[in-house]
C-alpha cells in the first residue's frame, strides 16, 4: 500500500496571513490537530499545529525562565524565537517551517519510518512542489484496520512450509536447529526447543504473518540455554 491508498484528501490548508485565532477556531470546528501553510500558488511553506499554540502569553501559558538562568544557559536567538510564538498573532509567526514531507508513491513503511524517526503525528504528501493530501498516525491504523487484502489464493502446505523455514533461517534471534515446522492443510504446528519467552512467542507471530497460514499451533517448549540436550 501506498501513502496515496491512506491519505486524506484535499486537505484543509491555511495561508501565513491567517490570525492564530482562526487556526484555533478552524482546527476546533474540523478537529483535526494540524494545518499544512500554503503560499499563493498552493506551495507547502509550514505548518501549524496544537503544539505551535500551547505556549502562548494570552492563554497565560508561555514558558517562563527566570533572568539569570536565561542569561546563564539559553541564548539570545532562542529567547527571541520563544517570545515570538507565545505573542506571534499571523501563522508565519508560530508556523514550523522545516516540514517533512513524502511523495504520494511512498510506502506505508516509509510513512511509519518518518513519523517515528522525527516524532511527528502527521505527514504531508507532495507532488510537484504542491500539497495533495496528508498522512497520518490515525490513518495508518485506519488501514491496518481496514481488510485490504481481497480474496486469497490457497498455497500448498509443502510451501508454506519451505516459506516459514526461509523466514525464520534470515531472522538472528532464530534457533532453526532447534525447532521443526510442520503444515496440514494451512494449520502450521511448530515443534522442539525454545531459548526465551521471547523467541516462542515471535516463532509463532512469524508464522502467522506468513501469507496462507490459517491458524499456529505452539508446542514449543523453553528450555534454559545451560540445559543439557
């Protein structure tokens, strides 16, 4: 699946003219928690978010640091920058500016890869420089929810069987030597010797998550990595 499979659009945008009170009132009447910043020609510039308007001084909530700590351990630029997102009253003043974007082709890995490696909720999908839809963390469960996966065609269990073997003998936390897998009519039995709780219980997740499989049976037994065979 693709980010262009998931993503909401069109996509409510706002322009850097906006007041912060019209994002507040646009995200409450939409709720929604983000809104991607557009130029004239419908360019992405920034975006802005409930965690842009959390620090601000008519809320009573802008970050307060003492004078001799401020002098002591946070720059001059950084102060300034603060001041202007908590009394800032046009998006461009509270807006993120460096957004991190993806095309519509991108898979779903690649969308999850981004959110989880800069802590983002939310990604914005670009085609030739223009904004065309969004992703995000909820639309990523909505398509694991979602049965996307139509008709399947039945794989006899001899290959089954050689595709769970080839899964595990890739994975290092597999002892391949110490187990057998065997295949009856979809229903997978795994058999023999476990080191952890861990590696019994990803045995059995492996197996289920090859295509095909209709059901695991776990008759793996721990046994401790001291314990003679």
């Amino acid at each position: 699946m693709k980010a262009r499979d998931v993503m909401v659009s069109p996509v409510i945008t706002v322009m850097p003219n906006a007041t912060v009170k019209e994002v507040a009132q646009t995200l409450q009447q939409n709720h929604i928690s983000a809104l991607p910043v557009v130029d004239g020609a419908g360019q992405l510039i920034g975006i802005v978010s409930e965690s842009d308007l959390m620090r601000r001084a008519d809320l009573g909530t802008e970050r307060q640091r003492s004078r001799w700590l401020s002098a002591l351990f946070v720059d001059e630029e950084r102060l300034a920058a603060e001041y202007v997102r908590a009394h800032g009253r046009k998006v461009e003043d509270v807006m993120t500016k460096r957004v991190i974007t993806a095309p519509p082709d991108a898979s779903l890995n690649e969308i999850a890869s981004l959110l989880e490696k800069h802590g983002i909720k939310r990604v914005p999908i670009v085609e030739n420089d223009a904004l065309v839809g969004i992703v995000s963390r909820a639309n990523l469960i909505q398509a694991l929810a979602s049965d996307r996966k139509g008709l399947e065609i039945p794989v006899p269990d001899s290959k089954l069987r050689d595709r769970i073997m080839s899964h595990l003998t890739a994975q290092p936390w597999a002892h391949t030597s110490l187990i057998n897998v065997t295949v009856n009519d979809g229903i997978v039995d795994i058999w023999g010797l476990t080191l952890s709780k861990e590696e019994k219980q990803a045995l059995r997740v492996a197996a289920e998550s090859i295509p095909g499989v209709r059901g695991v049976n776990d008759n793996v037994i721990m046994r401790s990595l001291h314990a003679a065979y």
